[in-house]
C-alpha cells in the first residue's frame, strides 16, 4: 500500500509501506479521503511541529475516512464494507485522565501522524490504516466520506467552544479565520452565541466567515486601521474570545477587548516562550484564561452533526487531490489567498 511520508523538511514521498497483522481489537480501514492540517504543513515545510522532529520516515495525516476492509478477531458490531469516520485519538484508555473523561490529556496518547512519541505514530495519508475499534465510528452508507473527513477539525471548534462555556446569547470573538478557525466560529453560532466577531489577515477567508460559517461580522486585522480598537469601549465588548490564530499579536490584541470577568480561550498553537499575557489585567479583571487542545467526545458530536447536515462543512472544502500528487497539494495549501482546506482522495473511487 501507499503512503504520503515525510523524511523531514521539504521532503515528502508517495512510497510504499509495510501492512501489518491486526490485533483482537484492531480494524484495517482504507482511507478514502484526508485532509491536509496545519500540523502537515508544518512537517513538510519545516521537517517538525513546534519542537517536535520528525526522526524516522512520517506517514503524514490525521483527518481522515475510509471503508472497513478487516475486523480483528474480537471485534463486535464492526462489519466490512461499511463507511466510517476515524477518530485519529487512540488514548490509553487507563491513565488518570482517561478514567476522568479527559482522554485528550491522556498521557500516553498515540495519535495519528504525529511525531510526538518516538517510534511516531503513523498517520492517515496511507491507503490502508489500521485503528482500535472506538476509533472507528460506523456511519450511513449515503454518507459523504469527504465532508465526514472533516470530523476531527470540527471536533476540534466544538471542544473549544465546549471549553469557552455556555455561549448563548453571548458576544464571541474568534481571532483566526483558517479552517479550524471557521468551524469554531461555526459551532460558536451553533451554541447560540448572539454576536460572532471573526478577524483574520487574508480577506479571502473572512468572506468565508462571513457568508457561510457564521460570523455576523469580520475584521481584516491587516488592512483595516484600527483593528479590534472600537471593540475596547467600556473596557471590552466581548463575553468570550477564542484565540485560534497561534499569532502573538493576536493573543496580546484580546486583553484589551474582553469584558471584566469574560474567558479567553487558547486553541491555536503559539512558537514556544512568546506568549503575551498581561497578568496584571487578568489578575484585576478576573479574566479566565484557557486552553483547548484537540477533542474529546465532541468526535462523535461532530460526526452526528455532519451526518445529519446540522452542520454544513462545504464551505470550508477547497479541493481534492489524488494521492499520487500530494507534494503539489502540500505546496498548494499553504496559499491562503485560495485555499482554505485541500484534500488528498487517498484510494480513487470512495465517495
Ligand atoms: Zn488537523
Ligand atoms: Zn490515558
């Protein structure tokens, strides 16, 4: 079977890889299509994720669909043939933080494409996949196996706004407008926040935000003057902010811009050691600040919701590419003029 793997910076091969036996427990799926992440990027353009290097060849993708195709011995309720979303999670099951429901802590998590853990854990960007049976979540057979694919970043927004608390009739910043960005600001609105406020650098995305994903208003951080400035009246204007850029000006710009007592949310990843916190202003103002950091069962949540069309993910699906050519549409999605989220159709034929 083939594989998009990466060997370090600038340096990914469509090559063959090695299958393996399953486990009792295991399933072997074949990918149908896999969306390609920041963290991708990230690996290709830069051989690592934050401090993580890759330090053996990284078969590369966590977002991924696909057909069952084997059931391990003691599986049950899992057949062949069935479409399935893929959870890229596969967390211990038995430490601390899984026993207390907070599996995304969980300290021994393998997850998919990820050089995190040495050996790495081989991702989702190969034609064959084997998994644990919780991660595969069964879904009807009129499913659309692209837009399922999108299952795991829009778990990603409804943790984040899991994590920001009730949102219903609250005013909601969201700072970043690219793929994970959107589907926060979407599963903001879909909380019931009254008021969804998206900024981004690239006006291409905020149109985006705008007309399809649930903002009721964008801000061009790059162009206009000003930026966020008429949102610091009073002392700040919104109840919730989610910093989903990873940019450090913008994590710096939401001091000035929440209310007393409101909550910050961190979704996005920043360079280490260059965070911006006034502690002094949220020491005073009683402001909650917060991670988020991938998902837990707001997996499934996002499944049910894409399944049965509550929420629409099209808007974010720029394009798909065979697998073979996944160097171009890792060159490619880096353009965020163009592109919000490319995919790669892994096995030619699922839909
Ligand atoms: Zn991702
Ligand atoms: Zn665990």
């Amino acid at each position: 079977m083939l594989a998009a793997v990466c060997h370090g910076a600038k340096d990914v091969r469509v090559e063959p890889r090695a299958e393996h036996a399953l486990a009792p427990d295991e399933v072997r799926v074949a990918v149908a299509f896999g969306g390609i992440c920041g963290s991708d990027l990230h690996y290709y353009h830069r051989g690592a994720v934050g401090d993580f290097f890759v330090r053996e060849p990284l078969t590369l993708g966590h977002e991924v669909s696909g057909v069952v195709v084997e059931v391990g011995s003691g599986v049950k309720g899992i057949e062949t043939g069935i479409k399935a979303a893929l959870d890229p999670a596969r967390p211990c099951l038995t430490c601390h933080y899984c026993r207390a429901g907070r599996a995304n802590l969980c300290t021994n998590m393998q997850f998919l494409g990820s050089a995190g853990r040495f050996p790495h854990v081989q991702g989702g960007f190969a034609q064959h996949l084997v998994l644990r049976q919780d991660q595969i979540v069964p879904v009807p057979k009129d499913t659309d196996l692209l837009r399922l694919s999108v299952a795991e970043p829009l778990s990603v927004g409804l943790h984040a706004v899991n994590r920001a608390g009730p949102l219903l009739g609250k005013r909601v910043l969201v700072t970043g407008s690219g793929p994970i960005g959107l589907l926060t600001a979407r599963a903001a609105r879909f909380a019931g926040a009254a008021e969804v406020v998206s900024t981004d650098v690239e006006d291409a995305a905020l149109t985006v935000a705008k007309t399809q994903m649930g903002a009721t208003r964008t801000v061009n951080v790059a162009r206009e003057a000003g930026g966020l400035a008429e949102f610091e009246v009073d002392g700040g204007y919104f109840d919730v902010a989610l910093e989903v850029s990873g940019a450090a000006v913008a994590l710096a710009s939401l001091f000035k811009v929440i209310r007393r007592g409101g909550r910050i949310v961190q979704v996005g990843m920043l360079p280490p050691g260059t965070a911006p916190v006034p502690v002094n202003v949220l020491q005073t103002r009683e402001i909650e600040f917060v991670g988020a950091f991938r998902a837990n069962d707001e997996f499934r949540r996002a499944v049910e919701l894409i399944v049965s069309e509550a929420i629409d993910v099209a808007p974010i699906l720029s394009g798909t590419y065979p697998l073979a050519d996944a160097v171009a549409a890792l060159e490619r999605a880096g353009d965020r003029s163009k592109v919000v989220k490319l995919h790669l159709a892994i096995n030619e034929g699922y839909r």
